[in-house]
C-alpha cells in the first residue's frame, strides 16, 4: 500500500518532554491515515569532522530514517529563544552529504513545525530560526499553519498529561494540512 510516512523529530530529549506529548498526541490524531513514527537520536554523537567519515553508526540510522519518510514534523521546545542545541546538532548531521554520490538527506522533504512551551511565548521565535536553518537545508517548508502553544499547564490533565483542551482543533488543522501538503508533493 502507498502509505505516507511521516518522521517526528522532537527538539527535547526530556521523558516526559511537553513536545513529545504532542508529538505523541498528533501521531494519535492522524492514526491510520500514515505512518507516523518519532525519531529517536539522542545516541548521536556531538558533531566533530574527525568523526564525520565513516559516518558512526547512530548517524546512519537517522539519516537511513529520514531518507524514508515523505515528510518531517518537528515538535520543538523553545530554549533562549532558539530551538535546542540537540535539535541543531542532529540537523548539523543530517545536512552534511551521505558520500560524495549521496546528497544530504532533508533537501526537499516536506516539513511542518509544531511547538508548546509552559511560558507565554509559545515558541513561535524558536520556530522562526529552525525555518531559517531548514530553508537553508532546502527542505520544503509549510508556513501555514505552523502551530505554536503558549501556557502548557493549563492543558495537563489530573496527572499532570498534556490534555490539549484548546489547542486540539488546532492540531487537527495542521495535521490535516500537512497530510494534504505531503500527498501533494510526492502524488499519493
Ligand atoms: C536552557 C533553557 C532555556 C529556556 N528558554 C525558554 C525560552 O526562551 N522560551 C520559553 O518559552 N521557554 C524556555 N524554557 C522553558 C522550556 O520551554 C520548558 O523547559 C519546556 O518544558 C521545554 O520543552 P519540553 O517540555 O518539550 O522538554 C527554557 C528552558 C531551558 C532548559
């Protein structure tokens, strides 16, 4: 079956991580209408060029995962008004070239951006970084709707569990519009 595949990457390697809640709760959403899996890489190695060639095994896995997706969703937590440097150092991987018949991985996949921070600001200033990096890298961008949430905490459920009361619609919009973003660009 023609299936989309989509590949979360999520810029915190926090356990219980507000990002992968909704990373978790968008790949709820979409059920079977792809094939949503999240990338773990928090095995990838700092970058340092003395390294880079051969590429050391962690780096593989996640350039071989995101060389097979249709398209990336990024959840990202906002750290000083940037995306986290674990977000840049797998990205700083990810963009270097396979060998030199292999072209970097991201050039031309789909990309939708998602982020939710406990503070006011909503990660909207982090997420205009992560486009300025990603557009560098030729990935092909969704601007709208990107999908920023401010005050996580109002939407934890009696566990302290993202609830994502409010937001929810929102979420759906952008899932719903990424699916139709995706299938436009690779026909299925
Ligand atoms: C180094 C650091 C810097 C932070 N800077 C910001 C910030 O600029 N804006 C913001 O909204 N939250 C900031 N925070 C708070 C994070 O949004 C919060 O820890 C959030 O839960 C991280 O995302 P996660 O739950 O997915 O791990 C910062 C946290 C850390 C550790």
């Amino acid at each position: 079956m023609n299936e989309i595949k989509i590949l979360a990457i999520v810029g915190s390697l926090r356990k219980e991580s507000y990002n992968r809640q909704l990373a978790l709760a968008a790949k709820e959403l979409i059920g079977d209408r792809a094939v949503f899996n999240l990338l773990e890489y928090r095995d990838i190695p700092m970058m340092n060029q003395d390294i880079e060639f051969p590429a050391p095994e962690a780096v593989k896995r996640v350039r071989e995962e995101v060389k097979s997706a249709d398209g990336i969703w990024f959840f990202t937590p906002e750290y000083n008004h940037f995306f986290p440097g674990v977000l840049k150092n797998l990205i700083d991987w990810l963009s270097r070239p396979v060998s030199d018949k292999e072209p970097q991985v991201l050039s031309g996949k789909p990309a939708a951006i998602s982020g939710i921070t406990p503070s006011m600001a909503g990660t909207g200033l982090a997420q205009d970084h992560l486009v300025t990096l990603i557009s560098f890298l030729n990935m092909n961008v969704m601007n709208v709707p990107r999908l920023t949430i401010p005050n996580a905490a109002q939407q934890l459920d009696g566990d302290g569990k993202l609830a994502l009361t409010v937001s929810y619609p929102y979420l759906e919009k952008q899932a719903n519009a990424f699916l139709g973003f995706i299938a436009k660009q690779i026909g299925k």
